[in-house]
C-alpha cells in the first residue's frame, strides 16, 4: 500500500513537471532548453514534440547505461512515455488553443509553468521508482562531478539549447531565463520534498544520520 501511494506521487509528480514544461513552451517567450530539441525537431518532422522526446530520451537511456557502465534500465521506459504523452496532451489538447498576447500575460504563464517544472521533477525523484533518462543524467553528473544539481543543469541544459537554437527552435530570453533558474529550483524544491523520501527509506538510516 505504501509503494501504491508513493506511485501516485510519483505520476503525479511527472504530470505537473509536463504541465510546466507545456505552459512555458505556450508562453511564447521561448521553450526550455531541454525541450528545444524536441521543439526543433518537430518543426521539421510530421510528429509531435512528445513523440520526439520520446526517442530523444530512449537514446540519452542508453547513454546514461554507457557512463555508469550497468545495464540499460528499461524499467525508465515508464516515465519516458508518460512525460512524453502527458506533454502532447496539454500542448495539443487542453492548452492548444491558450495563445496570450499581452506581456503580463506571458510572463504569468512562464512562471507559472517554471515552478510547476522544478516542483513536479523534484516530487517525482524522492520516490523510488525510475527517472527520466534527462533527470538521471543529472544526477549520474552531478556524482561523477561533485558539482551541485543546479550547476549541472545550467550546464547541460545551455548546451541543449544552442542545439535547438541551430535546429531552428523558439528560443528567446525565456529560455535563458529556465537554464538559469530551473536548477536552482529544482535544488530548493528538492529539499522541501524530502518527507516524500522519509515514506520509503529506511528509518534506522535517518536515525543514524542523525545521530
């Protein structure tokens, strides 16, 4: 019963970071860095953008397998279809038509979307079922590194952007803006969403740490 809640927090989790990454792409003040890929290729490609995730992150699945030198968890396929489907549903379903031209507007949405993006990704990973291959990336980073989340990100993520920015992308100043502040975000949020972690972890853990 335990691991069935932690699993509804889970989803929820990757459906809130889909609908933040689906209000900042409506905003029109840019796309976030790891979703102008997708953006971009889909431009060029007669499929949706979270079809393109979809095998973008299928790919970056087996990456990840190739620099921790374990076998490919395909058990990430879970979350991969599901923030890929969620996106499409709120980009070309219940968000297709949000179209706001005023500035305060924009920026309204763009916000909104940014904090529903670090909450929803730092929900989804204090549980303990699979990740998306992007967010494992950052962490399998963050080890390899020693650098803090929100230092991988802005790294990572600048780099995916000038790729969607070549790609053909909407990339604007919003974008700058998610590079800089998604992994701080994320790394705030993910302090406060440490009881999640305390429901499956191990008590005699904490205590020790504690101690």
């Amino acid at each position: 019963m335990k691991y069935f809640f932690l699993f509804i927090i889970y989803v929820v989790g990757l459906v809130v970071s889909s609908l933040g990454l689906a209000l900042i792409i409506k905003s029109g003040l840019g796309v976030g860095p790891g979703d102008s890929i997708a953006v971009g290729l889909s431009m060029h490609l007669p499929v949706t953008v979270g079809s393109v995730m979809i095998a973008a992150f299928i790919i970056l699945l087996l990456v990840n397998a190739r620099l921790e030198r374990k076998r490919p968890q395909y058990e990430s396929l879970i979350p991969i279809i599901l923030r890929g489907r969620t996106l499409d549903l709120f980009l070309y379903g219940s968000l297709e038509n949000l179209d706001v031209q005023v500035w305060w507007g924009q920026w309204g949405i763009f916000t909104l979307g940014l904090l529903a993006a670090a909450v929803g990704i730092s929900i989804y990973l204090r549980t303990p079922f699979p990740r998306i291959p992007l967010d494992h990336f950052m962490m399998i980073m963050n080890e390899k590194t020693n650098q803090s989340k929100s230092s991988v990100r802005i790294f990572s993520e600048s780099g995916m952007a000038l790729i969607g920015f070549l790609l053909g992308a909407p990339v604007g100043f919003g974008t700058l803006i998610v590079a800089i502040l998604l992994g701080p975000l994320i790394q705030l949020t993910f302090q406060w969403a440490r009881p999640i972690a305390r429901l499956w972890s191990d008590p005699e853990k904490h205590a020790a740490q504690k101690a």
